[in-house]
C-alpha cells in the first residue's frame, strides 16, 4: 500500500506540474499573441491618448490622402525655428506628406551637435526613436538612439544620453512638446510601430538647410569650419528628403561624415 501510494501521489504531482506548465504556456502565448499597441495600451496615460486624440487624429490622416489603418511616420525637428515636424505615408506609397507641425516649447544649448555629457545640447544628425516610455516623467516620452554610430566618432569621453521627446515644458538636452501635443505624437508612434514599422527616423537640424539656412550660419558662425563642416554633410540628407520626400539610406564613414548609399 506504501508504495503504491507514493507511486499515485508520483503520477498525481507530475499531473499537477504538467497542468501549470500548460497555463504557463497559454498565459505566455497569450501575452506574445498581444500587439505593440495592445501592451501599450494597458497603461492608463496612454489609454487615455487614444481616447483624446486617436479617433481625430484618424479623421485628419484619411483627409490628406494617406491610409489610418497602415502608415508610416517620420519626425524631423529643426532647432533654431523651434519645431517638429511630422511627415506620414501610406504603407504603399513612396512619398511622405507633412501631417502637423508642434512648437518645442522649451530649448537649451546652443546650435551645433551634443558632443559629451553634460553640456546641455539637443543632438543634430539621423536618429531613430529607440524607447516608448508611458510612465516618464513628462507624461509620455520616446526616447531616440543617441549617441548614434557618427555621435561615437566624433564625440569625445561620456556622450551621455537619454535624449527624448517627451511632454511637460522643461528640457535639458531634450525636445519637449507639452503633455497635450505629445499624447498625439505618442498615439502616431505607436500605430506606426504597431503596423510593422521598426525603424521611425528621426532627423535633428540646426535649422532649415535650405538657401537662406545656410546663408545664416555661415554668416554666424564663419571661422568654425568643423561646425560648417559638419552641417553640410547634414545638409545632403536635407537636400534630399526635400527633393524625394523620401527618406535616403545611410552610411557612417571612419571620420563620423553620413554617406547616402
């Protein structure tokens, strides 16, 4: 009787262990089985964005052409002006159309590239939203891939990092938009990356490159030729996008100068 007893209580157990192992997997498979926008929805401030903003937000995408259900963004921001810009197109399409412009409604540093940590700079250069964060401090923030690849070459010691783009109105580094125009931006960064897209760009400029651009910072800042250098070899992938309304490939050279491939 002993040992059948511990040989039925042996089968009894493995059932037992078996059985959690089995709500073990269909929990996880559940939780693999949820979208991007799913997860990011369980958080109340970004559950509360869709609630504000995304069926309007819907509205006004679908006016300009471009498909609600199945896009594709880009964030470009140009310092000296002070705004971001935001540039949509439909999963099928190759160009992108200007959606909404947002005022940063606060700045530091100067003009020209973060070099090391500490020195108050927002970034200029190509970048990529790395981060979704809906428990930030400044409401919502999406936080981008600086020090990138150019950053690591030419910057010098601790690059810092944690560069956002994010709510409230203070920043140190960072592009700030204010709670209410960062639930929108939020809300469009999250459908994009829901519908697949991985790689959202971001491009940081000193200021417009175009003509009148560049005639300002040569006119303010003549005899720093690393600096006008360096916002040159921005300039071509300004160039570009502005004539394809594209989005170029990039290549790093030794030096940290971008390339377009």
């Amino acid at each position: 009787m002993g040992t059948k007893y511990v040989i039925n209580q042996t089968i009894n157990n493995m059932r037992n262990y078996i059985s959690i192992l089995i709500v073990l997997f269909i929990a996880g498979t559940s939780a693999c089985a949820q979208t991007f926008k799913e997860q990011q929805r369980k958080n109340a401030r970004v559950k509360a964005a869709y609630s504000e903003k995304w069926e309007a937000l819907k509205s006004e995408i679908s006016k300009k052409g471009i498909d609600a259900s199945s896009f594709e963004l880009f964030i470009r921001a140009f310092k000296h002006e002070e705004i971001v810009e935001i540039w949509l197109k439909s999963k099928n399409s190759g160009e992108f159309k200007l959606f909404k412009t947002y005022s940063i409604c606060s700045s530091s540093g100067v003009l020209g590239p973060k070099r090391k940590q500490g020195d108050g700079q927002v970034p200029e250069g190509f970048y990529q939203i790395a981060v979704f964060n809906p428990y930030s401090n400044y409401h919502l923030s999406m936080g981008i891939n600086y020090p990138n690849a150019s950053d690591k070459i030419i910057g010098k010691g601790n690059l810092g990092g944690d560069i956002m783009i994010h709510g409230s109105c203070v920043t140190i580094g960072c592009i700030p938009l204010t709670d209410t125009y960062i639930k929108e931006v939020y809300v469009l960064a999250v459908e994009a990356r829901n519908n697949g897209q991985q790689n959202i760009s971001v491009h940081i400029f000193p200021t417009r490159l175009n003509e009148k651009g560049m005639t300002f910072l040569n006119d303010e800042y003549e005899g720093n030729k690393a600096l006008l250098d360096f916002w040159k070899n921005l300039k071509q992938v300004y160039d570009y996008f502005e004539k394809n309304k594209k989005l170029p490939k990039m290549t790093v050279s030794k030096d940290g100068k971008y390339s377009i491939v």
